[in-house]
C-alpha cells in the first residue's frame, strides 16, 4: 500500500513538474525507446544517444521558436528558407568579402532577423493569414538564397576557432558541441515563454486575442517579436550546421518548417494557439529523432521511415485535439 502511494505521489510530482500534457509525451518518448532497445541493442548505449541529440540539435533550436509562435497564434513556413538565407549571407561574406567569420556570423544572423521583422509586419499589418503570408515570403527568401550563392554550394573556408566552437568540438570528449547549443536554447525560450511577462502576452495573444488586448496586451507587437525570436533561432540553427559541416547550400533547410511544425504539436502545442511549452516540443522533437534513428537502425527503407513519421504525426494531432478540445487548425 505504502508503495503505491509512493508510486501515484510520483507520478503526481512528475505531472506538477512537466504538465499533463509534457507527462504524456514523455510517457511516449520512453515506450519508443523501450521498443527500440528491444530490436536493437545499439539503441540504448551513449554513442547513439549523443548523435541522435547532434542530428536534431539544429530542428531542435528552430521547432522549440516555432512553439513560442503557434502559441501566439501565428505560423512561419518561411524558416527554412531563413536558416538558407542566413548560411549563404555568412558564407559568401566570408568567402566573397574576405571577412572575419565571427563578422560574418553576426551578418548572417542579423539577416536572418531582418526577414523574421519582415515577417512580423506583413502578417501585422496587412492582417493576411501567416500560413500563406510566409508561404510567400518562403519563396522569397528562398529565391533571394539562390540568387547570391547562384544556386552553387560556398565551401572551403579557412580553419577558426568558430568551427569547433559551434559544431565541431565535444565536450568532455564525449557530448557534441550542438547538444549544448540546443539545450542553452531550450533554457531561454523555456524562460522567456514560461517565466516572464513576456510569456504571459504570447499565451493571451494566442489564446484569446481580443481579450488580451482588451487587457491592453499590444498583441501586434507581441506577435512581431515572436515572428523575430523564430528567425533568430533559424539563423542559430544554420550558424550551427555550418560550424559542423563547414559548407553552405541554398536548398539547406528544405522541410524545416514543416518538421520544425511536426515536432512542435509532437509536443502537445496547440496548432489554434494558446497551449504549447517548450518542454514538450523538445521531447517531441526527440520522438521524431528517436523514430527515425530507431527506423534506421532497423534497416528500413527511407521511404517508409518518412511514412511511420507521417504516422507518427497524424496521431499526435488527433491526440493534441481530443486533448485540447479544439480544432487542428
């Protein structure tokens, strides 16, 4: 009897530190892993964990932004074409201008927020639905990655520091560079969206607009700057590959939005806004990994393992609104 207790006064903690709905997905994250490590004994062990967390560390960073946005309401599908945009400005800076790649870096990522700005006002202003809003702009920024690499890879640049400190260098000889990358962005978004004023503003924003600016919330600005934190993360994220892979491409962040989106309501946020934590769509944007990884190790095809996502999707959204109880979208 005194062990049960134990047990439910656990769990009952557990749920008070991470939300019913985070308590689901982690619930969920452990049974894939359980799976996994029963079909493959590779699964479990520290090399696999570690890599796992380096190949996601880039969607990890942009779907825990993506959150804050939803949950204000708003969607951005032109992140991926950002996270382009952002690798090619700070490569061609480097390779074309001869800068400095640290000044490089600061010039790529203040391109990056430039777009996410421009984002926020045309969805502001104009009132035009995000979705197709930054549909538009995707192609934009897209072509404009294009047009300054012409459509060619930037490649080869001299040896720094920077590339060991954003993505090539492991800590401890152990853990990759990107996982603490990914977890310092997770601590402050986790901050700024649970912790602060802030926060408060971008879960009325989303969740009841007209009240909140009848509670004098300016739900514009809000939403404007949540639209800046999204590009801010996209241009970290590309900063971050380009620091392991030492290359840029303008095709890079292909689908990004979407698995950034996919990860993100995974992880319990609400796609109608509103509801959301930054817990959740880390772990969420584990589960995604943890499958495709599982997948992998498995020896199933690649066309398959994008299908078993898919599923994967589609079943947290029905869960997502059964739970919610509003609709998808």
């Amino acid at each position: 009897m005194g062990n049960a207790n134990a047990s439910r006064g656990g769990v009952a903690a557990f749920k008070r530190l991470f939300g019913f709905r985070d308590f689901g997905v982690v619930a969920a994250a452990l049974l894939i892993a359980a799976f996994f490590s029963l079909t493959s004994p590779v699964f479990l062990t520290a090399y696999n964990f570690f890599n796992l967390l380096r190949q996601t560390a880039g969607l990890g960073i942009v779907a825990m932004a993506m959150t804050v946005l939803i949950v204000s309401g708003e969607f951005d599908l032109s992140v991926g074409a950002i996270y382009a945009v952002t690798g090619v400005v700070t490569g061609l800076a480097t390779k074309s201008l001869g800068l400095n790649i640290w000044l490089s870096a600061v010039l790529g990522l203040s391109s990056a927020m430039l777009l996410g700005l421009l984002n926020g006002l045309l969805v502001t202003l104009t009132k035009i639905n995000s979705f197709i809003a930054t549909l538009a702009t995707q192609m934009v920024y897209r072509g404009i990655a294009m047009v300054l690499s012409q459509g060619q890879p930037v490649s080869n640049f001299d040896e720094d520091p920077f590339y060991s400190i954003l993505g090539r260098s492991e800590v401890f000889g152990l853990v990759p560079v990107q996982i603490l990358w990914l977890l310092a962005s997770g601590l402050v978004l986790f901050a700024a969206l649970h912790r602060t004023t802030f926060g408060v503003r971008v879960y009325a924003s989303g969740d009841n607009r007209d009240a909140a600016e009848l509670a004098g919330i300016k739900t514009a600005r809000v939403k404007r700057a949540c639209f800046l934190v999204t590009a801010a993360a996209a241009g970290l994220a590309s900063l971050v590959s380009l620091g392991y892979l030492k290359t840029v491409t303008p095709t890079q962040g292909t689908n990004l939005e979407l698995e950034a989106i996919a990860a993100a309501v995974i992880g319990g946020t609400s796609m109608s806004g509103g509801i959301g934590s930054i817990v959740g769509t880390f772990i969420g944007t584990f589960i995604m990994a943890e499958v495709r990884t599982g997948l992998v190790l498995l020896g199933t095809d690649a066309y398959v393992q994008d299908a078993f996502v898919g599923l994967v999707i589609a079943l947290a959204v029905i869960v997502n609104v059964k739970v919610s109880g509003r609709k998808a979208i």
